[in-house]
C-alpha cells in the first residue's frame, strides 16, 4: 500500500470519526442526563422501604401481644345475638300446637316439625354473627391498608380505603414485576383481599352439636311421654331451646380470642411475603417505580434506547454516510 493510499484513509478516518462516534455515544449520554433522577428516586426509595418494614413490624408485634384478647367486635355481636335468640324464639303456642295435631293428627309428627322448626329459627338468628367477624377482619385489613396509603404513593390508585384498597392494588399490581418471574407481591395482595372469616367457615360447626337438643331422634333430645299433650310439645319444646342457648353461649365465649390468633396470623403471612421473601425488595422498588411522575417515559430500557436510536432518521444518515466512507476506504486498498 503506497503513502497516498495511506494518507486518503486516515483523512477519511479523521473526517467522519466525529459521526461515527455519535452511533454507540448515544446511550450513555442518555444514562447520564437520567442519572440524578434515578439516584433520587433510589435515596427516596430507600427511605420509604425502611419505613414500610418498620411499619409492618412494628403492626406485627401489636398484634402478637393482642392474641390471645378478647375480641370485642365478635363479643358485642355475640351478646346481641344471644339476646335476639332468647327473644325470638319461633316456639309456638299451645293454641298453635293444638290447632297443628288437628291437621297432622299426630302429637309425634307435630313434635318432631316444630324441633325442626325452632332449630332451623335459632341458627338463623345466629348467622348474624357474620357481622362481628366482617368487623374483626376488616380492622386487620384496613391497618394494613392505613400503612400502605401513608407511607407510599400506592394511595394514588384508588380513592378506596381498608379492604377494597386492598382488593384493588391485587387486581392492579401486573402479574409480572420483575420480567419472567411471577409477582410475589401479587400474590401476597391477592390471598389477603381473598382472606374471609365468617360465621359457616368459622363457628357453625362448632356450635351445631350443641343444638342436638332441637334436633328429631338425638340421644340428647327429649322424648315426649306415652300419653303426649300440646302443654308437653310446649314444655319439651322451651326446655330443650334454652339448653340449646346455653351451651352455645358458653361454647361461643370459649372462641371469643380466636379472631385475634387469626389476625396475627394474617398479618404474620402477609408480613412475611411483602416485606422478607428473596427478591420482594426489588419488587416493591419497580412497583413503586411505576407511580413515580414520568417515570415510564425516561427509564427506558438500554435495549429500547438502542433500538430507537438504530431506527431514528439521524442514526440512518450517519450510518449510511459511514458506510459509503468505508466502501471508498476498500476502495484504496490494493490486495
């Protein structure tokens, strides 16, 4: 190769250099302008990720030292429904009993309905404790709530508070936080919105053996004599409500403390899922990333920041010119 030749590529060189660098300059040029943003949200992040786990632990440890208390919620709705069942009973009166063996013309057959009747009349009265155990739920999930609307910008999704908070930020937090993993996150949010404590699940089947006294043909239940009358159906029929009262009332003062294990157990689980499984720190950052102002639009992927700047106008005419250049530069080279 002789001077010449030598000396056309190296002014070709130093005449499009300047070009040529702008192609692989662009992206750190856009990391760097994004630096100070990204720093600040971290340093806020940091922050705000110390004070969601202390106030996460901190919930926890009252609710460890409330377990075994009574929970008033379901104790004030016990007393009320007690009441109600020993007031309304659904026992009927003589004359009604009476006018009943008419029809079926069997003191047995009536006997045997009404015990049917009352029983199915007491558990109604019962489910109403429903209420206290909604209650009790509720205030376990609207602290948890109260934590995340306060302390992080979660508040912004929705207007909504306590359980219904809860319940949107399950359905809005994307099933994927980090790429190709499942949200652990999600999860956490979705077995707590879907968490129920109610009176079927929870004391129903507690309390039913002791309403065998209302029920036909149970050891427990009270036989009615050779020579049956309508004062004996009565009679039979009060005797074994009241027995039914009692015992439930004592078996239900016995699980008057369980709402409060189970709270602590649900804040345990959720505590443990949110704040110190591996990874759900990294989690929580992107999530939280995402509600920042902006934020989709300047942390962008290094990928996408290639792609566009590949696919921008002003990338094709550099490139194209660089080629054209390097065509000339084989051009001048005699092998």
């Amino acid at each position: 190769m002789n001077t010449n030749i030598n000396s056309n590529i190296t002014d070709i060189i130093a005449q499009h250099l300047p070009l040529i660098e702008k192609i692989p300059n662009k992206a750190p040029e856009q990391a760097k302008s994004d630096s100070p943003r990204i720093e600040l949200f971290e340093q806020n992040f940091m922050q705000l990720w110390q004070e969601i786990t202390h106030s996460f632990e901190k919930l926890l440890q009252e609710v460890r030292k409330k377990r075994q208390n009574v929970d008033i919620d379901l104790k004030k709705q016990v007393e009320v429904t007690l009441q109600v069942c020993r007031t309304y009973t659904g026992i009927p009166s003589i004359d009604e009993i009476e006018r009943r063996v008419e029809i079926e013309n069997s003191y047995e057959i009536v006997y045997e309905k009404y015990l049917n009747e009352v029983r199915t009349y007491f558990l109604q009265h019962l489910s109403s404790l429903d209420d206290g155990l909604k209650r009790s739920l509720e205030q376990v999930k609207s602290q948890i709530a109260e934590i995340l609307i306060t302390k992080t910008e979660l508040g912004k999704l929705t207007d909504s508070k306590g359980s219904e908070f809860i319940k949107i930020l399950a359905t809005e937090i994307p099933d994927q936080l980090i790429p190709g993993v499942p949200s652990k996150l999600k999860v956490a949010f979705q077995i707590l919105a879907e968490l129920e404590l109610n009176y079927r699940e929870f004391i129903l089947y507690r309390i039913r053996p002791h309403l065998d006294g209302l029920t036909p043909q149970q050891a427990q239940t009270l036989k009615l004599t050779i020579l049956p009358s309508a004062e004996q159906v009565f009679l039979n029929l009060k005797i074994a409500h009241a027995e039914s009262v009692r015992k439930c009332e004592k078996a239900l003062k016995q699980l008057l403390s369980e709402p409060s294990q189970v709270a602590f157990a649900i804040v345990e689980e959720f505590v443990d899922r949110t704040i110190r499984t591996a990874d759900v720190e990294n989690e929580w950052r992107i999530l939280l990333q995402k509600l920042q102002p902006g934020w989709d639009d300047f942390l962008v992927q290094p990928e996408q920041i290639q792609r566009e700047w590949i696919n921008s106008p002003q990338q094709n005419t550099y490139a194209n010119i660089a080629m054209s250049e390097v065509d000339d530069i084989f051009a001048l080279i005699d092998f």
